[in-house]
C-alpha cells in the first residue's frame, strides 16, 4: 500500500478563496456597522481573513462590498 503526504484535497480549498484587495466588511444589512475596510480574503470555511491574521466569524459578517474596480 502507498501512502501519501499530501493532503487530500490538495490545492482545491485554495480554488474557492477569494480575494478582495478593496472591500468593506459590515455586520448587518443596513450598512451601519462597519467592521473592516481595505483587503480582505475569504477563506474556504467561510472565515474572513483580515490582512492583521486576525479572523472574522462567518456569523459576524453579513455581507462584503468589494471596492475594487
């Protein structure tokens, strides 16, 4: 039998990230509530990953406007 380091789902969590290099991050429908503005990536579980390594909980984050042109 052989056997494999490589992750199973090698590259293809990377496929679904997606990257903002201009968005605003709010926490509800409104638009009231800002929680980040400048680039953001939204990682494959949902996760919001700001620039700093700190992570935004799907649950706080109601929807992201990307600026970029």
């Amino acid at each position: 039998m052989v056997l494999s380091d490589d992750p199973v789902w090698g590259d293809a969590l990377e496929d679904v990230v997606q990257e903002y290099a201009d968005a605003v991050v709010y926490a509800d429908a409104d638009q009231e509530v800002v929680l980040h503005e400048g680039a953001v990536r939204v990682l494959a579980n949902g996760w919001v990953k700001l620039p700093t390594n700190r992570l935004l909980s799907p649950s706080a984050v109601h929807h992201i406007d990307d600026r970029s042109p």
